[in-house]
C-alpha cells in the first residue's frame, strides 16, 4: 500500500464526496478518476440490500443502534439559518439528497468535518418536542 500526502483542503472534499461511512477514500479516488471500485464486496455486505429494501419499506432509519421512525423530524441551525430534513424512505433527506448518517448530511451542509449527532436535534411522530439525537445514543 502507498501513502500519498493531501492537503486539508482536499481532505475536507473527499469526505464530503463519501457517501457513507463504509465509502473508503479510496473509493471515492477511484469514482473521481472514472475507475472501477477495487473493492470486492464482502460476504456480510451481500445480504446488506435485502436488509436496506426492508428497511426502506417501512421508511425507519437505523444509524448507530438509533432507529428513527419514518417523518422525523431534524433540524440544525448553521451559519444563522436552520437546515430541515426528515427520515423517508430509510435514510435522512436533506434539499432533496438522502444521507446514510447524521454526520454525511452535516459535512455536505458545511463542507467541513462535523460529528453529525451533536449537529442536528429531531423530533419524532407525535413527539411535540426537539432533541439532540446524540442523547439517543446508547453511553450518551
């Protein structure tokens, strides 16, 4: 394996361009120069979009042990304006782009590295108030 040196810059926009966490740098390297991914796909991640069809079936996202229910709500106050997204459809939907993680849709907001789960609050169906969806994580 061969080690090349980025600038932070350059750092900051591949994160942004991974679409998930499980999305290595490499993979977007290989996207951007129109390679074919070098990865092949595990035996685990085989069965993964059976799991994610279910899963968008009944429009609940899970993240990190957290399911929120499908029309949750989130919500974000970056730079004085308050960014709005909602769970459809098995992932958090931001202007019109789904996200695999809280942490995703804040870095493509901000274009920096952010931890998503102290980024945005939600407020489930029928809940009549916000949280910070960090309190939802288990040794929060």
């Amino acid at each position: 394996m061969h080690t090349i040196e980025i600038d932070f810059d350059v750092f900051k926009r591949l994160t942004v361009m991974r679409e998930t966490e499980t999305v290595t740098y490499n993979d977007v390297l290989r996207q951007a120069l129109g390679m074919a991914s070098a990865s092949p796909i595990p035996a685990h991640a085989k069965t993964e979009p059976q799991s994610l069809d279910s899963r968008a079936s009944s429009g609940s996202w899970t993240t990190k042990g957290v399911t929120f229910p499908a029309d949750t709500e989130f919500r974000a106050s970056y730079k004085g304006k308050t960014i709005h997204g909602r769970v459809e459809a098995g992932a958090l939907a931001v202007t019109g782009k789904r996200y695999e993680s809280p942490s995703a849709a804040a870095v493509a907001i901000t274009g920096n590295s952010v931890n998503g789960w102290v980024f945005w609050e939600c407020k489930k169906p029928g809940s009549g108030s916000w949280q910070m969806i960090k309190s939802l994580r288990k040794g929060s």
